[in-house]
C-alpha cells in the first residue's frame, strides 16, 4: 500500500459519507413541498415495488403543494393506499384524476424536532468521517510496520487529518444549510 492508495481510499470514503448525508437531508421535509417527500414510497404495479415516480408524474405547483398525476387512472387507489401506508405524514386527495399532497405548515415544536434529527444525521456522518480517518491513519501504521519509511507514514497520517477537515467543513456547511432551510418560516 502507499501513500496515494490509502489517501484516495480515505477520501472515497468520505466523500460518499457527504454524498448520503446530502440524500438524507433532502428527505427531510422542511414545510416546502418537494418531489424528494416520495422518494420512499413503493407501489404495487402489476405484482411488482415501483417508486411513485415509476407510475405517475410528481409535480410541485406551488411552495405547499405535490401535484400526482397518474399515467394509468386505475392506479389513484393504489398511489394513495401506498402515500398513506408509508407514514410520511401527509394525506392525499384526489379528484378522480389527480391526487394532491398539501404540505402543513410546521409548527415550533416540529422544526426543533427536525432540526434535531437533522443533527443526528450529521452526528451520524461525523462518525463515519472519523472511522474512514482512523482507518487510513491505522493502514499508514500497517504499511510503516512493512517497510514504508516513517516520515512518510507521519506525512500521510497529516494528510489523513487535513482530508478529515476539508469534510468536517463540508458536512457543517451542508447542515447549516440545511437548518436555515427548517427554522426559515
């Protein structure tokens, strides 16, 4: 192992711990409607788990509104049956061809919730950012004990911990975002 293999692992790592607190965070929902509220909701077409995507077009017309339309009508009950089972916390109407998912504005109480859950989703990340650090610093340690020289496993253990902080500041800049996002009215 070298020195360029074990960073490039590291910043693998770390830049998909970035990449699915982002995901995470989108799924929040933050009092503004947005396609990303379905992204878990499975449908029964024809026998098989299709994405409400899959099976209609998902629109947002308006800041509290997700517009669902159908391709096929016959799939309104379905649609709806599968929005109210996955507890997502929103209830569809429909009007024969269309189901429309109104966004209730939060309350105080609900963005705190949020904002908490928001944090541990980052705590989450900050773990598995440290794990990817500890785990190169550990296979700089591993490759000193194998022959590589010693200021050259340090180097790479200082390299290892500017790569933690470079997405230490990314993680924080995307939950602040993400947080102004919530606690904006």
């Amino acid at each position: 192992m070298d020195t360029k293999t074990i960073l490039n692992d590291a910043a693998d790592r770390m830049q998909k711990t970035i990449d699915h607190l982002e995901e995470e965070l989108l799924n929040v929902r933050a009092g503004k409607a947005s396609t990303n509220a379905l992204n878990g909701v499975m449908v029964d077409y024809y026998g098989s788990q299709t994405p409400v995507t899959g099976v209609a077009s998902v629109t947002v017309p308006d800041a509290k509104t997700i517009l669902i339309q159908p391709w096929d009508k016959n799939m309104i009950r379905l649609i709806e049956k599968a929005i109210l089972d996955s507890n997502i916390g929103l209830t569809p109407s429909n009007n024969g061809e269309q189901i429309r998912l109104t966004i209730p504005p939060l309350t105080e109480e609900r963005r705190k919730d949020l904002v908490k859950q928001v944090r541990g989703e980052a705590e989450t990340a900050r773990i598995s950012l440290r794990n990817a650090r500890r785990d190169a610093v550990e296979a700089f340690k591993k490759a000193m004990k194998e022959g590589m020289p010693e200021d050259e496993s340090k180097d790479g253990e200082t390299q290892t911990q500017k790569l933690l902080e470079k997405y230490s500041k990314l993680l924080d800049a995307s939950l602040a975002k993400k947080e102004k996002e919530i606690m904006t009215v």
